[in-house]
C-alpha cells in the first residue's frame, strides 16, 4: 500500500489502522470522542493548558518533591468551608428540631435540615461488596510485595486488596480509620510483565507518599460533596410546571455550587498533576524505568483490552449453555493477555502520536500520557529496586482471578 500524502510505502496490518510514518497520514482516522459533561470537559482544558508547562518545570528538576504552595493552603481552607456548611446543616437542624418543638413550623425546617447534612455529609469508604478482597493472612506473598514496593517509595504498605476487572489500578482509604485499600484490576494487571506491574505499584503507592491532596482526608471528601450537591441539584431534563419552579429554584444555588468546585479543582489541579508525574517516578525507581515506560505504553491499548473482555462476555452468553460459559471463564485472563501481546510496536507507535495529537490521558484527571512517557525516558534511568516472586503471588491471585473472570462472562457484556 502507498501513502496518498507522500507516496511512502505503508504496511497493511490485519485488525489494525494503516498509517504512514513518514507525514503522519491517518495515524488518528478520528475516532470519535466520547460525550464529556461540563466538569470532564473543564478538567481537559486545564491538563491541556498546564501540561507542557508542568513538564517543563519537572524536567529540569529531577529531585522535584512535593511541596504545600498558597493554592493547597487555600484549597484545604476552602475544602474546610465546604465541610463547615455540611456540619451546620446537621447541627441546625438538630437545634431546630429540640428547641422549636412547640412550634410546628421550625421543626419541619429542621428536618429538612437536617436530611440535607445526612445526605451531604461525606461517608468514609466501604469495601466493595462483591468484588474480591485479600488480607495480609491470605496472600503474604502479595503484601509482601506491596511492603517492598512500599519502602521504596518511602511509604507504608495497605491493609486490603481489591480485585476487579477494570483496566485501571488505584488506591484509597476506607472505614472511620482510613485504612489503606490498594485496587488491582485485572484488566490492565494481566497485560503487564512482572516488572511492569511493580511499577504499577510503585506508582500507585507514591501517590500516598507524595501527599496528593486529591488522595487526602480533608479535600478529597470536599470533592465528593460538591459532586454530590451539583448532582442533586441538575435541573430536571423534561420538567412539568412543578419541575420548572423547581429547576428556576435551584438555578443560583448550583451555578454557585459549580462555582466552588471549579475553584477547589483550580485551586488541586496543578498540585494532582504533580502528584501524578512524581508517581511516576516512583514506579520507575521501584521497577525500573524501563518498566515504567512499557507501563505507561500498555495504558494505549485500554479500549482494545476493554473490548476484548465484552467480547467474551457477549460471545459465552450468546451461546447460552452453562458448560459454555464455565469454559469461557478458564483460561480468560491467559486469552486478555495473548490478545494484548498481539498488539504489534508499529500499532503502539500510532497511538503514541494519536495521543500526542489529542493529548491523551487515562482519563480527564491524569497529565497526557505522552507527556508521563517522555519526563521517564529523557530522566536518568532507574535499575529495578524490587524483583517479585511471580509464583507465589499468581497462586494467591488464583482464587480472586476465577471469581472475576465469572463475573466479566456473566455481566460485563451489559
């Protein structure tokens, strides 16, 4: 095949796009960007407007740490705020429900009051219910390895594993404690190498090291609450009269809740975008640069990845027989990981430059992957600090991989 640009030869490759990579031909065929709402979309314009600048920043100081500048003082006095109002609603209206009782209106007000803090008020994180979880005493390989990891980066291991099915990995806190949770999904952890998915963890872990605020006890359950309200005061789409006196109520308080968040989220922005790329840095020195590179590049093929598992899904339960579905389930994971290494570097090298071209991330949260991808490769390179023992971790995984590979065949095609 012939480039109709430059009339350069190009390959013809089953299953994947033809692209030239000499003028760039059709490397993006412009696939369609998925519908964003106003705060994905708000979040992409501030990646794309700090990202190179940050880059820039990071790249001529390779011994960058995190630091507590005036925006994340102001963020935690504005995350503060947020909690103060959540606390007054609870509090006013247990002060108008006691004091008020004689009366029959202010108790109603109190009620109302107080129903709006309990809904607002920010919950601490429970354990997904039907997701696996493993503790210290089931898999001491796993955690041992994650304590490995751990150190490297400077910080403390988890307290419990998730497993999902997920192309993505990611920590968090859980119950009044804040106890350290570390979700591993499947999706992305079976495509990996062995040292690949150390600085998976590495980079997971350094987000507890670096301080993201966005990880944090105070300004993290800030977010979620505006989230919240913003949700719970979205205009009805189709509104009747009533809904129509509603939506016309309602329209100061959001466009002011929406004025908050957009601040929190200028005020954390630049400061999670850090957090992101020092992360990265803790993934490659715990294992390797190399590896941390090869990671970032897997992060491409997510969509592919993604399809893949609804393919199985959809395939076992077309089929419709329990026997089917049950042999569908054995072996998934080794089919997932066999379908992404058939992924070629000439494919890998026309999503490296698509991504380039739309500045790509994981999602609207993350720097551009090409970005994270060259501050690694143009950085001093990192040996491996930690070597993990894959059988013994794959023997503790085994259990947790046949529960979700049952689950991706039985739900995931919905």
């Amino acid at each position: 095949m012939v480039c109709p640009e430059c009339g350069a030869a190009v390959p013809k490759q089953e299953r994947f796009v033809s692209w030239c990579a000499e003028c760039g031909w059709n490397v993006d065929p412009g696939t369609p960007e998925p519908d964003r709402g106003r705060l994905d979309r708000l979040y992409l314009r501030l990646a794309h407007r700090n990202g190179e600048r940050l880059y820039a920043e990071l790249a001529q100081d390779a011994d960058a740490r995190p630091r507590r500048d005036l925006s994340s003082v102001l963020a935690y006095a504005l995350a503060l705020a947020v909690h103060a109002v959540t606390l007054t609603c609870l509090v006013g209206g247990v002060l108008l429900v006691v004091l008020g009782w004689s009366t029959v209106v202010l108790p109603i007000f109190g009620i109302l009051l107080l129903t709006t803090g309990v809904v607002l008020c920010p919950r601490p994180r429970k354990l997904p219910p039907h997701d696996p979880v493993l503790r210290r005493a089931e898999a001491p390989a796993l955690f041992a390895l994650v304590d490995e990891v751990a150190t490297v980066v400077a910080t403390r291991g988890v307290d419990a594993v998730v497993v999902d099915a997920s192309f993505n990995a990611s920590v968090s806190t859980y119950g009044l404690r804040g106890r350290r949770v570390l979700t591993i999904g499947l999706g992305l952890w079976e495509v990996l190498s062995p040292q690949e998915r150390i600085a998976l963890l590495g980079h997971e872990l350094g987000h507890y090291a670096h301080g993201d605020l966005r990880h944090g006890g105070v300004v993290a359950p800030a977010h979620r609450s505006l989230h919240l309200w913003y949700g719970a005061l979205a205009p009805e789409p189709r509104p009747d009269l009533m809904g129509t006196f509603v939506n016309l109520v309602s329209l100061v308080p959001r466009w002011f809740v929406y004025g908050v968040l957009v601040l929190l989220t200028h005020l954390t922005f630049r400061a999670s975008q850090r957090s992101e790329y020092l992360a990265d840095r803790a993934g490659a020195r715990a294992g390797s640069s190399e590896a941390a590179v090869a990671m970032q590049d897997r992060f491409l093929i997510g969509g592919s990845v993604e399809a893949e598992l609804r393919r199985e899904s959809v395939a076992a339960q077309t089929r419709g027989r329990r026997g089917d579905a049950r042999a569908a389930e054995q072996g998934l994971w080794e089919r997932i990981a066999e379908h992404a290494a058939t992924v070629p570097e000439r494919e890998y090298e026309r999503l490296r430059r698509a991504g380039a071209l739309r500045g790509h991330s994981e999602d609207t949260t993350h720097p551009a992957t090409h970005l994270r991808r060259r501050l690694l490769t143009e950085a001093e390179p990192c040996a491996a600090s930690v070597v993990a023992d894959e059988v013994a971790v794959a023997a503790e995984l085994a259990d947790a991989r046949r529960r979700v590979a049952r689950t991706v065949i039985r739900d995931f095609a919905g």
